[in-house]
C-alpha cells in the first residue's frame, strides 16, 4: 500500500510552467488537496484549483480546503490540522494523495506546516519542487536578476525603509516577496534611492499580470497580496 503523500509545486500561475514530473504526478493522483479562500461574499475561489483544471485534471479528484487568510495564525492552523486528518484518512484509503502550492512548496510558503505535522504522525512526505514567482517575474522582465559577483537577498514584505536602505547601500539586489505588508517602506526606499532600478509585479503568470518599471507609478500603487519587487543597484 501506499504510505506517501506528495507536495507538488504548481509554479507561480502560468500551467505551462509546472514541470513534466509534477504534471505526471497529479495525472497519476487519485486526491489533491489545493488551497482556497473565502471572498467577502462567501464564494470560494481556488488560483490553484484553477491551475489544476487548465492541465486538465479531472473535477472528482480536486478537492479544496479552505484556507483563512488572517493574520491569526491559529485559524490557518486549525485548517492545516483538518488537512492532516482528512489526507491521512485518504492515504489510509489506499488512494494516491497530493497537496499543491503555488510557486514552490519549500518557498515561502505556509504550507510547510502541515509538511512537517505529517512527519511527526510518521507519513512519509516528498516534495516535487517548482518554479518561484520571483524566477518567472525575472523572464517576464527580461532581467538577469543577478550577474557575476552580484549578491541576491530575498526578503519576506515585513522589512521597514531602513532595513531596505541599508541592504541597498551594502549592494545586495533585493526580492521582496508579498509587498502587501511592506508599502509605505518600500515607497519609502523609492523616494530614497532614485538611483536604484525597481521592478515590480503582481500576479505572475497569470492574465492579470502586471509589470511596472517606473519608480514614480510604483510609488504611488498599492501592492496585492500576490505582488513583489525586485530591486537592483
């Protein structure tokens, strides 16, 4: 019987960019697991549902879980802690289970959590890995986001102006990941660095994507949660 649960990494939007061994494993799955959220209205809505029908996975195998988007942890664990519950029982089924995430599984990512909970229940997990937003943001620009000797840092969206202004002056280029929690800093840093490129994007590999290079726009947008930036000297 089978006594592994697989995470596949979706890649940041664009189906095409899963990899051939993450398409093969959700072909080969009998459950997958994906996350959703509530809108304000009550409908639930699922991007990576969304991925998962447009590689033409059949409907009777998707199966979301809702997943709150607070900032009380503790609700997203509850979540986490039915998920464990209810992929175990599947596994115990004898059926094939996959749980999904966006960009990569191992890459900022809350689901790490339940990754780690299945572990300690002594399932044994693996990981087929993806592409991250931020790899797709740079060929959506045309950037080489590092060069040479260049040093990259990636950085959750919870750095202050100063912090941004002090990796800027020790030359590193800079990923900031989920800029909705960062906006005043990072329109700080623009008003402080006129010298410096930004680039940012929103909604990566999918048809709301948007790219701006200009510092003067981007320092008056407000940043989605499905936003980031890159910054180089």
């Amino acid at each position: 019987m089978n006594r592994t649960i697989t995470f596949v990494s979706l890649g940041p939007g664009e189906p095409e960019l899963i990899t051939v061994k993450g398409l093969k494993t959700l072909q080969q799955a009998d459950q997958i697991f994906c996350p959703a959220t509530l809108t304000p209205s009550g409908k639930q809505v699922s991007r990576a549902a969304n991925i998962l029908r447009a590689l033409e996975i059949e409907e009777h195998k998707i199966r979301p879980f809702v997943l709150p988007m607070s900032k009380d942890r503790q609700k997203a664990i509850e979540a986490y802690d039915q998920l464990l519950v209810d992929a175990a029982n599947s596994l115990h089924e004898g059926k094939k289970v996959v749980i999904v995430a966006e960009g990569d599984a191992g890459f900022y990512t809350s689901i790490q959590y339940i990754y780690h909970q299945l572990e300690k229940e002594h399932i044994e997990v693996k990981r087929v890995p993806g592409i991250p937003a931020f790899i797709a943001a740079g060929a959506t620009g045309g950037l080489h986001i590092v060069k040479q000797e260049e040093r990259l840092l990636v950085i959750p969206g919870t750095a202050t102006a100063d912090e941004l202004d002090q990796f800027i002056r020790q030359g590193y280029n800079l990923v900031i990941m989920k800029l909705s929690a960062c906006i005043e800093a990072v329109h700080e840093c623009i008003r402080r660095h006129p010298e410096t490129h930004f680039h940012y994007f929103e909604n990566v590999g999918t048809e709301k994507e948007k790219y701006i290079s200009d510092p003067e726009i981007i320092a008056q947008t407000n940043f989605p949660y499905f936003s980031l930036l890159i910054i180089q000297a």
